[in-house]
C-alpha cells in the first residue's frame, strides 16, 4: 500500500475512533459535567452506574428484551432460512422478501408500523410488544447468517446421510443443524448487540413505560446531564467489542461478510 493509502486509512480509523475516545473522556469527568478533555478524571461515575437504581432497571430492561429478541428472531429465522434452502421457487423468494424487508425499511417507519399495531390489540407499553418488535425488525440478520450456514452445506453430506437411512428429520438434527449452530450463534449476537442499542423502535412502542437504556440515555441528556451517559456507552461499545471479537475468533468472519468460499 502506498503512503498516500495509508494515511487515508489512518484518517479515517482517526474519524472512527474519535467519537469513542470523547465518549471515554466524558465517563472520567469527577465533577458533573460533560466535558472533553475530562476534568478531574475519576472513575466514580462507573461505581454510580452500577449503585442507582433507576440506570440497572434500564440496564435489566435492555439485557432482558435483547435476549429474548435474538432467541425469537432466530426462531423465526430458521425455519424460514430452511424452506427457503430447501425449496426454490416463487414462494421461497418471496419469503426470503418478507423476511429482509424489515431491516431494509427506514427504523422509524417500522416504528410507527409496530406502535398502530401494539395500540390496536391493546398491548401498547408492554415489554412484550418491545421483543416482539425487536425481533421481527432485527429477523433479518439471522436470516442473513443461517442462509450463508445452509448455502456452504456440502450436498454430498446430505445426499450421503439419506443413502445410510436417515429421515428427513434426523438429517436435520444430526447433520444440518450441528454445522449452522455457529451461523445461527453469530446471528443471535447481531440481535442482540442490535437490540442493545435500538432507540427509536423501543420508545415508539414503549414509551416510558418500559425504559431501556437508550431510551434512559435521552431521558438524562433533557432533564440533566450525568457522565453515567458515558458509562454507559463506553458499556455498549465493550459488550459490542467482545460480541463481535469472539465472532471473530472462533466465527466463519469472512463467509458471514459475504464470501463465497467458507474458512478451511
């Protein structure tokens, strides 16, 4: 790479990274203040996190529905990557459709969708309706991943198990299944990390009834600023690095970002 291409890479991991680095600094200030540089760098702002119980009912909140939200999302996911493998046709294309449409529509079109819906059957402001939601926008990602698991299956396996004997059913739990479960893992963390940080869908169908932390974080920044606010981003973005890097490590990286030819 040239000189020239690498001082644009450094520019723009400079611009990537800078956002992240002001957020650090705002977390350190001692004094209540959002100031950068921070003044009096103390950690006190990470004990009073964890110490305040309005901020760890938000924190609850946010972990409970992003789990719940993945594990639904790829329940949905699964079956629909399956028939859409399985089958080739108009109705398979048409619901491998549907089920990339959510993600592909703008979040506070969505948004509104799910809250004329939620107020209709009378489930407005309950944190079923935020999973739901959650899953059904982020559906998507797994889809995305599972297809990429199911398309990098060698026929001959399958082709191979039905020679020996087994059923449609013990193909599936014995072959198909076993070499997706790290497609349908990766895509269950996207869910989550996603849902983690959603803002708009979470308080479009919540409201204030169900405060995740997003939806906390623009609650403080109108009625008072806090460097919990830092905190808790810098939190964010450590759950994403983890999620992401062990993704990463032991994940298929290159084939989950679209290549066509799996990682020996």
């Amino acid at each position: 790479m040239s000189r020239l291409g690498r001082a644009f890479v450094l520019v723009i991991l400079g611009l990537l990274l800078a956002p992240l680095v002001v957020v650090a600094g705002v977390s350190l200030n001692g004094t209540q203040s959002l100031r950068f540089p921070p003044v009096d760098p103390s950690l006190r702002w990470y004990g009073a996190l964890w110490s305040n119980a309005d901020w760890m009912a938000a924190l609850g909140n946010s972990m409970l529905i992003a789990a719940l939200a993945g594990v639904l999302a790829v329940a949905v996911a699964l079956p629909l990557a399956l028939h859409v493998w399985a089958r080739d046709g108009v109705v398979a294309r048409a619901l491998q459709t549907l089920g990339v449409a959510p993600f592909m529509l703008p979040p506070v079109i969505s948004a509104l969708g799910f809250l004329v819906f939620w107020v209709s059957v009378g489930m407005y402001g309950q944190m079923t309706a935020t999973v739901v939601s959650h899953a059904v926008f982020l559906v998507t990602l797994p889809l995305v991943t599972i297809s990429l698991g199911l398309r990098g299956i060698d026929p001959a396996l399958i082709e191979a198990a039905r020679v020996m004997g087994a059923g449609r059913w013990t193909v599936l739990r014995t072959v198909v299944l076993p070499l997706i479960a790290p497609y349908m893992i990766s895509g269950y963390a996207f869910v989550f990390v996603l849902s983690l940080n959603e803002y708009i869908i979470a308080y479009m169908v919540a409201g204030f009834t169900v405060e995740t932390l997003p939806i906390r974080i623009f609650n403080s920044l109108r009625y008072g600023y806090t460097p919990i606010m830092g905190v808790v981003s810098v939190l964010f973005v450590a759950v994403a690095l983890v999620v992401f890097g062990l993704i990463g490590r032991f994940g298929n990286l290159p084939r989950l970002l679209g290549a066509e030819r799996a990682r020996e």
